[in-house]
C-alpha cells in the first residue's frame, strides 16, 4: 500500500494499491476550469464528426438480441431485430402489408410474425421489405443504413483485448451523438462531477485529436487504483478510453452514441476488463457477476454524464 496522502491543489488525501506508475508531469497547472478549454474540445469534436463511419450504427449488445423481437429506432428508422438461430435479423419495424409494428409480434421458427394479420418475415425478405445490412463483433450488434454514408463491408472496430471480460450498458438521452462524444472529450470534470468515482485526475499528454490522464478510480473511500487512460475517437459516434498503463493495462471502454431522432441519443458503452494477472483467468469463472459489477459502474458515471450531455444540447438550441 502507498501512501499519497501528499496532494496538490486541493486534492484528497488518496491510498493506493496496485502497480506503480512512473512519474509523468501534467501538461498543465493551472486549475481544471482553466484547462479544459472549450476551443481544444470544439476541435477535437469537429475532427471527429469529419471520420469516415461507413453507415454503420450500433444497436446494443450481441446477447440482448434474442428471438423476442425488439424496435430500435436509427437515425429516424423504426427498425425490429430477432434472431434466426444464430443470426442475428434487422429490418423495417413497418409490415409490408397494411404496416403493423412487427415488434410487438412474435418470433417463430426464424420468422417474426405480424402481429395483425401473421405474415411471416424472415432473411429472404418480402417484396420492398428486405432485412438490412448487419455486423456482429461478437460484442455488438451493429447495422448498416445505406445511402447515407459512404458504405464498408464492417465498421471501424478499435484494438480490444483478446482475453476479457465485457458488459455493455445501454441508456437513452435527450441530446445529439456529437453531445456524448463532448462529454468524452472533457476529461476535467471527471474529479468534480464524478466525485464517488474518482479521487483526482490530471492531463499527462494532449494532441489534437487524442488525451491522456491519470485517474485515480475509488475502489472504497480513501482507497483507490490508479491508471492512465487514452481517450481517442475511431468514427463519428465512437470514443474509445484504453488503460495504457497501470493495474488493467489493455483494457477498453468503447463508447457509441447512436441517434435515434433528432434530440435524442441512445448511448451503447461496452467495457472489455483485462489483466495480465493470474487471478484474472480465475476471476473469469465468475464473469456474471464481474458483468453486473462493470455495468453498474458504468451506469453511475451515465446517471451523471447524461445530464452533462443533455445539457450541452439545451444550451446549443
């Protein structure tokens, strides 16, 4: 146990465990309101929203799409995903007959059936109606909107772990994907407006388009863990937050913001947990309950950043 009860500006009094990590300089010492600059956050969110994404929107987690038919709005789409055995079908959430929700239907050897009238539907489609292009990752399930973006075979997929433990969190908001990826892009609030979380937070290295910190994540008060993190986007609607050193080195946190319609948002964060130690192999006999713990983290930080995105949109309207 280390001892780092020496904090600077204000900073609590913190115990941590875990790996030691070299010692790196902030970028800056000023105050954190004076650091986070809306003009380096403008920038990196405009370079953003620029990446190519080849239509590819992510609706939610491989394993919540069973064969009970779920509607997932996209980008003002009403679409309905199922299952056929293994593969995963999305299409129009409208009946190429007379229109019915086919969501509030039923899933019938491979077939969602309609719920007015049981026209079955399936992967070979029915006249205009014609399922839509699909990635599974193994983690997410994505679908691809044709027309209006430039298409790819696959979505732009950052590095994960190839040993790991995933949850995905998926949660809904009244503001603009570009609203998240601001959230991501301001890691200064992290200490202020997510104080059960963590203990402090500094800039270690800022380029245009990418940040690093050094977090201290709360396990139990005083207790903490900490870790640099590298925060960059891959597409449009995705940021990715990597643990570049310390205790869970490797690990991802992928953040995918896709619009529903306009003014609303549904955020999709998967976290990949990994280590290089032994007992991480053990740890994965438990991966059920290690998923609801990570979730559960994962929502208190939205419950929180919600609300900062939500807010940045109320005040650009």
């Amino acid at each position: 146990m280390r001892d780092h009860g020496r904090a600077t500006r204000g900073e609590p009094r913190l115990r941590l465990f875990g790996r030691a990590l070299p010692f790196a300089r902030s970028v800056d010492d000023r105050p954190d309101w004076q650091q986070a600059s809306p003009a380096w956050i403008a920038g990196a969110l405009g370079r953003s929203q620029r990446l190519p994404s080849g239509g590819w929107y992510v609706l939610d987690a491989t394993r919540a799409i069973g064969e009970r038919p779920r509607r997932f709005d996209v980008n003002g789409r009403a679409l309905v995903a199922f299952r056929d055995g293994a593969r995963a079908i999305v299409a129009p959430d409208a009946c190429p007959h007379l229109g019915a929700p086919l969501s509030t239907g039923c899933v019938r050897d491979g077939r969602v059936v309609c719920p007015w009238h049981g026209l079955r539907l399936g992967a070979e489609g029915f006249g205009a109606w014609k399922p839509l292009s699909t990635y599974d990752d193994g983690i997410l399930l994505w679908v691809r909107l044709d027309g209006e973006e430039p298409s790819t075979d696959r979505p732009v997929l950052p590095e994960r772990p190839a040993k790991r433990i995933e949850a995905v969190l998926r949660l809904e908001a009244s503001c603009e994907p570009r609203d998240v990826i601001a959230n991501r892009l301001d890691p200064w609030h992290g200490a202020h407006f997510h104080p059960h979380s963590f203990g402090r937070l500094r800039v270690i290295d800022q380029q245009p388009d990418e940040i690093v910190v050094r977090v201290a994540y709360r396990v139990a008060g005083s207790l903490a863990i900490e870790v640099d993190a590298r925060f960059h986007c891959v597409d449009p609607r995705t940021i990715v937050m990597t643990l570049v050193r310390g205790e869970g080195e490797g690990s991802v946190v992928e953040t995918h913001a896709t619009p529903e319609r306009p003014g609303r948002t549904a955020i999709v964060e998967a976290v990949l947990a990994h280590s290089d130690r032994s007992g991480f192999y053990l740890a994965r006999a438990t991966a059920p309950l290690l998923r609801r713990l990570l979730r559960a983290a994962s929502h208190r930080l939205w419950v929180d950043d919600a609300s900062y995105a939500e807010r940045l949109y109320a005040l650009r309207r």
